[in-house]
C-alpha cells in the first residue's frame, strides 16, 4: 500500500474511525493500491458535529475580515503545494497530470473569490421612519455538511469549503469513498493556515455516513454533489428532516453545430469537451445535434478524437466497473445501429495494463431514443444525433431530464441569442465547449441537474450558507439629553 490507511479528521486531528469496515483505495492509472478508507458510522459523525458545535461560537463571532485571513493562507498554501496536490489528485483520480493542474488553479480561484466575501456581504440599513432604522445582516447557519462525488477530488471540496467557513459555518466533509485522499491534503493545509480545530471535519463512508448526516439533528444544512439518482435520495431525506439542502445531480450536455460553425476551433472543443477528465465530468459534452449538413465537422472532430491517446493525453476512468459500464453502452448502440465512427474500447495502455482506460468514442447517426442519448454515460464518448433545423436541435435537446449545460457552436450572434433564450438548461456556451462559469459568476443547472434553490458557488452561494436577520430599532434621541448629567 503506497499511502497510510485514511482516517477521518476530527477537531484538527487525524483519528481512526470507529468501524472496521474498509474498502480499497485503488489508482485508476494503474491499478495499484494506494489506500483504504474507513467506513464511519454515526457514532464517528456525532464526534465530527460535537466538534463542529463547539468551535462554532468562537468562529462565527470572529469578524468576516479576520476569518477570510485563514483563505488569503490557504489560497498560497495551495499555490505552494500545487505541484504535489496535483499528483495526488491524478493518482486517486485517474485524470491526467495537467487535468489536475487545472483543478488545483480552480480550487485557487474559488478560494480567491471566498476572500472577497467580506465585499459581497454587506448588509442593508435604512431610516424607515423618524428614529427607527431597519437593518438585514447574514448570520452563519451553524453546522453545515457537504457531500461530494469522485471526479474532482479537490476542486468540489472548494466550491463549499471556502464559502460556507469564511461565511461563519463549521462543516462536516464527506469526500468521495473512491477519492478520499486529497481531502485529507485540503484540511492540512487549512490548519496549517491557521484554521481552528473543529471548523472544518472530515467523515469517510459510503451510504451509511451519508443518511446519518441527512439525519443527523446538529446539522443545519446540506449541500450535495453526486448523481441526480443520489441527489434526489439526499434532497428528499434531507430536507424532511427539515434542513436546508442544494443537491447537484448528473448531466446529459448537447452541443448543437450549426453548418456555419468555424471548423477547426468547432471540432478541437468538441473533443475536448468530451473527452477532457475522461468524460467524467458534469460539464462534459456527452450529445451533438448536427443541424443540416456538418459531415465535413464531423470528419474533423474524429481526426481531433485520434489525436487523443489513453495514458498519454487522456486519463483513466474511475473504476474497472466503469470501463465496463462505458463500453456496454457503446456496443449497445452499434448493436442498436448507431455507427461508431472512433472506438475506444478496450485501448491498449503499455505499462498500464492495469489501468481502467478507455479511449475516445464518437458515435454518429444515434437515435433520440437510444441510451446512448439519453443517459448519463461519464466517459469519453460523443453520441451524434440528427436536425434539419435549430427547433429541431432545440427540441432534442430540451426533452432530455437534465439541465446542466448546452452549447451552440455558429458564428451567427441572433442565433446564438435564440438557442440562449430557449436552451433548458442552467448554463449555456456559445461556442465554448464546457461553459463553466468562472468566479464571480455561479455553478448550477436546471432540470433533473439540481435540486433545491440557488446555485453552489459564487454570489449565490451566500443565500445558501447563511441566514438573513432582520432588525428594527428605534432610539429617541432626544431622550439622551442631559444622560449624562
Ligand atoms: P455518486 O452519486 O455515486 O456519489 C456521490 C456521493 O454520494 C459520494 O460521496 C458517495 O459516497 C455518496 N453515495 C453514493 N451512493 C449513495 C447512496 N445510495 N446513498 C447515499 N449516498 C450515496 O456520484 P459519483 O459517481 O461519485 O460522481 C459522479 C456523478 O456526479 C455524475 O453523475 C456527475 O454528473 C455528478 N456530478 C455533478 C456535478 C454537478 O455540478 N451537477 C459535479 C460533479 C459531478
């Protein structure tokens, strides 16, 4: 085993769990065990939210612009170390080494944007009538949990660690039982940075740890970030324990290519998005809807998805029963009659033949109705469906559960503006294949893609980790005349 058994970390210090049940960190590079992490059990939650409760006091009182101190650390301890992060994160992960490069630099932006908090929170004061003012602040929730999937081991734990603890919040982390490693890097870091124990909690577990946090009575709030099928779990127990919950669920993101899309830059992003983190990310393009005639795009985006190599610029998928989940779904569809026009089942990897790599794939001429078109596939595949026209790409592409992302590829500014107004989906490209919002702007979709209100990041992000207090005072200020006398 090349890493010491995970533990949790509770009140700044790394403790066994209370279980002896365990399950294997395995890299998805290679095969190689990394690890094991234990299964918590709600006796090791209760030690996390006792700790969490009586750090609470100190913490939430400590004025916003001191708090935010630890982040403007964190975000150099970061910088610093972004070089071993990076390797952790592809090592747990799969993805490649620039693919985790670029996470640490977004987990860095996430921080920065959590040191400007105190800027953003300000609350509202008004006369409302002579001598009597009234006044809205943001109050911390108090203990606060988050949930998080396995496709980035760093940059989810940032959407919610920066914002909810700058915000006030003590919080509870439940990392990915597949990734659980890099948290374990995060919270060093964060105490390093002079966070004080018991802020910030990591529980490892699967299913259990995480009913005993939707149940859990000391916990205010819960954000979630997983598969719309866990999501919707989470939502539902969550909030009828009465708690406030933000669930994000999985994706099915069509690109639209319109016949006047620029060719080279139209082909090179749509590979990238599909085949970026191996596909396994919520943002990837994972549907095309040509509209008219496009093949000579079409031809370009297979010589672009040749160019990308498993093991060299693309990295592993998480788990073997992914490979084969992803390539049972590739087989069905030819079965089905679609024609796979790039494959990338099972790619020979020299010196990884233990690694769970599976290459490119595009699929042409896939019906609306196959699987490859409707569900969520989390690999590096394109399916590719037909349009005559935008209102036909349009009603492909709306008639999918999900929400999350959509792109239109045109060099056509009006419509582009129509495939905007009438895409459901919460965030939309225009020519841009994965249309993350960079910070200050907010992550969320629409749809089967997220329940609950407001988004995981950015300004919304506020509404979310805190509570509004409203007061009314009214002094007399004449009768402080002669107080003093
Ligand atoms: P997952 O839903 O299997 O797991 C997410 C978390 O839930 C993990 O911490 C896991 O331990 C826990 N979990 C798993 N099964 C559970 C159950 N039955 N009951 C309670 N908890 C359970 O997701 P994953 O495979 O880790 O991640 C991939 C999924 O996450 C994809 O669907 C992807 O689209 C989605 N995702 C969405 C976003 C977004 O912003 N919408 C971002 C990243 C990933």
């Amino acid at each position: 085993m090349k890493y010491a058994a995970t533990q949790n970390f509770i009140n700044g210090k790394f403790v066994n769990a209370g279980s002896d049940r365990k399950l294997d960190v395995i890299s998805p590079v290679d095969g190689t065990l990394l690890s094991t992490v234990p299964m918590s059990t709600s006796k090791d939650l209760d030690s996390a939210v006792t700790a969490a409760k009586a750090a609470f006091p100190a913490w939430s009182r400590m004025p916003i612009k001191e708090r935010v101190q630890v982040f403007f650390r964190y975000k150099t301890l970061l910088e610093k170390n972004l070089d071993e992060l990076a390797k952790l994160c592809s090592e747990e992960n799969g993805k490649t080494y620039g693919e985790s490069v670029a996470e640490i630099e977004k987990s860095i932006e996430l921080t920065e944007f959590a040191t400007s908090l105190p800027q953003l929170i300000t609350g509202e004061i008004l006369e409302v009538s002579k001598g009597v003012e009234c006044r809205t602040e943001h109050v911390p929730l108090g203990v606060v949990a988050s949930i998080v999937p396995f496709n980035f081991p760093s940059m989810v734990p940032n959407w919610t660690i920066p914002n909810a603890i700058a915000l006030g919040n003590c919080m509870i982390m439940k990392p990915s039982e597949k990734v659980p490693l890099s948290c374990g890097r995060l919270a060093e870091l964060l105490k390093e940075a002079g966070l004080p124990d018991g802020v910030l909690n990591i529980v490892h577990g699967d299913v259990e740890i995480v009913e005993a946090i939707c149940d859990h009575p000391g916990i205010e709030a819960i954000s979630f970030v997983g598969s719309t099928k866990v999501a919707k779990i989470v939502y539902q127990r969550a909030t009828s324990n009465f708690k406030r919950c933000l669930a994000l669920g999985g994706a099915k993101n069509h690109l639209m290519v319109l016949p006047d899309a620029i060719p080279a830059m139209t082909a090179q992003n749509v590979a990238a998005s599909m085949s970026g983190c191996a596909g396994q990310r919520c943002m990837a393009a994972s549907a095309m809807v040509a509209v008219g005639n496009v093949d000579s795009i079409i031809d370009r985006i297979c010589e672009e998805a040749r160019k990308i190599v498993p093991g060299e610029n693309l990295g592993a998928v998480i788990s073997k029963e992914s490979k084969e989940r992803i390539e049972g779904y590739i087989t069905e569809a030819e079965k089905n009659g679609a024609k796979i026009l790039v494959d990338g089942r099972s790619p020979k990897v020299n010196g990884k033949e233990n690694g769970t790599y599976v290459g490119p794939t595009v699929i042409d001429h896939v019906t609306p109705d196959m699987s490859v078109a409707r569900e969520e596939i989390f690999g590096p595949v394109i399916s590719i469906m037909r349009a005559k026209t935008v209102d036909e790409a349009l009603a492909i592409e709306n008639a999918n559960p999900y929400g999350n992302a959509a792109s239109v590829f045109t060099q056509n500014g009006g419509m582009a503006r129509y495939i905007i107004e009438r895409a459901s989906a919460g965030m939309i490209g225009v020519n841009v294949g994965v249309p993350v919002p960079r910070e200050p702007f907010s992550f969320g979709g629409w749809n089967e893609s997220k329940f609950g209100v407001g988004d995981i990041t950015g300004k919304s992000s506020i509404e979310f980790w805190t509570k509004l207090k409203k007061s009314t005072t009214k002094w007399n200020p004449e009768a402080g005349i002669n107080w003093m006398s």
